[in-house]
C-alpha cells in the first residue's frame, strides 16, 4: 500500500492531516478517539506492513475497520 491508498482510507475513517514534519513525512491526527501519528510521504513506494500497524496503532484504529473499504 503506498501514500496515497493509506490517506485516502485515513481521511474516510476521520483523520486528518495536521501539518507538515521533517523531510517527507506528515503529522495526521484523529479527533475522536484522539490519536496522532507520523504518515512519511514516498509518493508511490509501498510502505511496510509493520509501519502501517503502527500508524494504526498510533490512531486507535483497528485492522478490521481499516480494512473494511
């Protein structure tokens, strides 16, 4: 899964983009439950599964309802 696949479903379970971090990466956050997480931005490389749990994690968002879309 690469940037663009993960924000769009983040944006569809309420998360948002915050600002901008160091280098390529990105602050997002969750209103509710709060959460906030480091997105890096590598365009169309695929990310790792272990980088993604932790978004996940970060965010209290549980794999079921992420991969729901």
């Amino acid at each position: 899964m690469n940037y663009r696949e993960l924000t769009r479903k983040l944006r569809a379970l309420g998360c948002e983009f915050e600002r901008q971090a160091k280098g390529d990466h990105e602050v997002w956050v969750r209103r509710v439950p709060r959460g906030r997480t480091t997105v890096p931005n590598w365009g169309n490389r695929d990310l790792k599964p272990g980088t993604i749990s932790g978004i996940l994690r970060d965010l209290q968002i549980s794999r079921d309802d992420f991969e729901k879309d």
